[in-house]
C-alpha cells in the first residue's frame, strides 16, 4: 500500500491525476436533461447505484491512498434514499461535494440534511440561466422555481452551497446575469462553476457541446457501479450501454486494484497535463 | 457480444490492438474485460507460440481439436497461420477432413491420437496411450501439448457460444 500511496502522491504532484475521488451514486434521476452525461431519466431500467457500504469502504481506502477529497455524482444523487445520512460519514472523513439538481428538497429531506451544516460538504447545484425558461428548457419543467427554492433553504440551515452552469447556448449577458444571481443568493463567484456541455452520451444525439479531447481533463479515479473510470466525464451512456473507451477497471474493491491501473493508464500522460479546457 | 474498435476499447485493452489499431475479432470481443487481457493473452502467446513444440507441430493440433469441436472461427483464423508454419495442404486435410491420418508421420499420429482422446473424452486416457505417446515427445512436452489441446477447447467454446465472426465473414 505504501508504493501505491507514493506512486499516488507523485501523480498529483506531477499533475498527472488529480486527488478527488469520484463516486456514481446511481445513474436513476428526476430529469432528463438534453445534455446529460448518462441518459439519465426516470424511465431507465437500470439503475446502477453503488451501494453504501461500497462508498465508505472506497471513501476510507482513498484517504489511505492519499486522495485529499470527495465527489459524489450521478444520475440524482439524492434519489438514493440513504444518501443523507451517508454524506454526513462521507463529510466525517474527508471534504465532500455532491452534485444535485436540488429538485427534491422537501421540508423532511431538509430536515435529514441538516447535520451537514458546519461540516465541509458543499452541495453543487446545477442552474443554467437566470430566465427560467432558458434553464428549464434544458433542465425540465418548473427546475427553475425549484433550485430558487431551495438554495436558500439549504443557505439558512448553514448548509454550503455551490452553483454549476453547463454552458452551450447562453450569451455573455446572459452569463453574467447569471452571477448576479448568485450573488444575491449569497453564493460567491468561487462558489460558481462553470463548464461547456460534453459531447458524450445523451448530448450527441442531439450534437451538442464539444468533443471530449484527451488531455482535456484531469484524470480522476471514477468509481461507478459498472467499474472505474478515467474521470468523472467518462462512464458516460448512449443508447442504453456504458462507454468503455475511458474504463480503467472493472475491479473497484478493494479500491487499490482500481488505483493501480488508473496510475498505469495515467502514467504515459506528460508531467503537468492539466487540462486545456479546464473541465472539473 | 461488442467487437469494439481501438478507439472503443478501454484503455487498458489498447495495448493489445495492433500498431494499425486492429484486432482479431477473438481479441476484440476480450476487450471489454480488459483486466482479464492482461494474463490471458500473455498465457495464449506462451501456449500457442513455439516453444520446445514446433510450431507446425502446435498448427496442426489447433486445426484438429477446432476440427473436433466445431470452431468457425478458430478454424478460418488458424488456417492461414498453419499454411505460412509450413503445415502442408495434405497435413490440414488429414487432421480437418477426419478421412484418414495415413498422411501424416508416425509421431504426428501419436500426437493426434493424444489430443483426440483429450479433447473427446480425457477420461478415456490409458496408461498404453501416455507410453505410446511418450514415445514421441518429452514428458515437458506431453504436459505442454495437453495444455494446448485444452486452451483451444476453451476458446472453441468461447467463440462458439459467442459466435464470434470469423475473419472474411459469416456465422
């Protein structure tokens, strides 16, 4: 284990990987966005979610392995019942993100959030205009009216909150309009990323965003439930099969098995290949 | 079963795709357990290369134990590759056509007749057979031969369960 860690640490510091973990939670979701990663919808037959004693268990071994961070992603995360409860061990053991689309924050989910308050586990929210009409024209009815509802909700319980925009059609104008939103809701400009649509799973069917090219992203060990990825943009679905062309392994328990190939696949790219495109 | 293309393949899998980014049909179909590539085709060079086995010697025993299983892959694939290990056209006939081994030398003989009985019934093996075929090849290469005659029955199966398509076409 203490090779891997080493092999691991100089990975990072070459900017050959970066030091998050990231999680699939599940690939099931509330919406159906056009542009989403992994046909994600509430008609999908398979659900594919990593189960809780999986997470942990890859949670604790990356920190032995020397990764510093959480990412947890999907699908909706928060359509896995547990995960509430989950993110507070998560957050226990290292600083954690969670991307939402913040559309099923009732009153009760509100209340089993609540122990994430002063914990450092940000909630990424995902809004992509300041017109509801632009932003739920991509992100289904009423999303809008519901991430408004939200955010401060999550804000007043101490809850950190950042915001994501996926970015293929706004105007400059647009954009920044965008931020002056987020700043009367009390979200900072670091707290605000943004990002182009990836021409990857439901977004090529309808020829959206950019080609993914190979140094555009940093390597980032992406553990779903079908295997281990390259990063998070990589086990993306199209016509109801997972991409393999960025799978690093199909084993990811114990994680260090996964880890070894992802170092191995990492290890041919150039010392400080960060990325071009800045994708994260 | 996917036949992914290079730039289909996981990472991991590349590596075993030629320089041109092609692949046997059988590698390609290997692809999608890429973990499971990195001993496997490592262990089918070490049994299928030459080795204290010619390699006519290994050609002739593929074609005849895909002959017995009923392979069409692995006997349109092994076919070329047995003709440039200088396998003759009379020798391919006499292990693939099942009319008669009269062709072949005597130490080719044995050697089918070992493999015959591996590949249809190892149960049937006798302590005369093992002599017989001792009397031809080192004991090493007895244990290297029934290897082989086993690995091509697993991949016999393999390609016939998924019927994989042969090089040229059909299935």
């Amino acid at each position: 284990m203490s090779g891997l860690r080493d092999a691991v640490a100089e990975g990072i510091a070459e900017g050959r990987m970066g030091e998050r973990l990231w999680l699939y939670a599940t690939y099931h979701c509330n919406l159906a966005c056009s542009y989403c990663l992994t046909e994600s919808s509430p008609q999908i037959a398979d659900r594919r979610h990593l189960d809780r004693a999986a997470m942990l268990e890859a949670v604790h071994q990356a920190q032995e392995l020397g990764l510093t961070c959480v990412g947890i992603t999907g699908g909706e995360t928060f359509m896995v019942p547990w995960l509430p409860e989950a993110l507070a061990e998560i957050g226990e053991i290292m600083p954690t993100i969670v991307l939402t689309n913040a559309t099923l924050f009732t009153d009760r989910m509100l209340e089993r959030l609540q122990p994430l308050a002063g914990r450092d586990v940000a909630l990424q929210i995902s809004l992509d205009s300041d017109q509801p009409s632009r932003n739920d024209e991509f992100r289904g009815p009423d999303n809008f009216a519901k991430v408004l509802d939200a955010i401060p909700k999550l804000l007043n319980r101490g809850i950190r909150v950042r915001l994501a925009t996926t970015v293929e059609y706004q105007t400059e104008a647009e954009l920044a309009n965008l931020c002056t939103l987020h700043r009367s809701l009390g979200i900072s400009d670091d707290d605000h990323v943004v990002r182009s649509v990836v021409r990857r799973g439901r977004a090529v069917a309808r020829e959206m965003g950019a080609e993914l090219g190979a140094d555009d992203v940093l390597p980032e060990l992406t553990v779903t439930a079908d295997g281990a990825f390259l990063h998070p943009f990589a086990p993306t679905v199209r016509n109801g099969r997972t991409d393999l062309d960025l799978l690093v392994s199909r084993q990811t328990r114990p994680l260090d098995r996964a880890m070894s190939r992802f170092l191995q696949v990492t290890a041919g790219l150039p010392s400080g290949a960060d990325v071009v495109r800045n994708i994260r | 079963m996917p036949l992914p293309e290079v730039d289909e393949a996981p990472l991991l899998a590349r590596a075993f795709y030629r320089a041109d980014g092609s692949a046997s049909a059988l590698t390609r179909s290997f692809a999608i357990a890429a973990e499971m590539m990195e001993t496997l085709m490592p262990f089918l060079g070490q049994i299928m290369d030459e080795s204290s086995i010619d390699l006519p010697t290994k050609e002739l025993v593929i074609m005849r134990v895909s002959q017995l299983n009923g392979c069409v892959y692995c006997l349109a694939a092994h076919r070329p590759v047995a003709l440039d290990a200088d396998v003759s056209d009379s020798q391919l006939a006499a292990v693939c056509d099942l009319a008669g081994l009269d062709s072949l030398s005597p130490r080719e003989r044995a050697i089918i007749a070992w493999v015959d009985q591996v590949a249809r019934d190892a149960s049937g093996v006798t302590d005369a057979l093992v002599a017989a075929t001792l009397d031809h090849l080192r004991d090493d290469q007895l244990v290297e031969l029934t290897v082989l005659a086993g690995t091509i029955t697993m991949l016999n199966q393999y390609c016939t369960a998924f019927q994989i398509p042969p090089p040229g076409g059909g299935l």
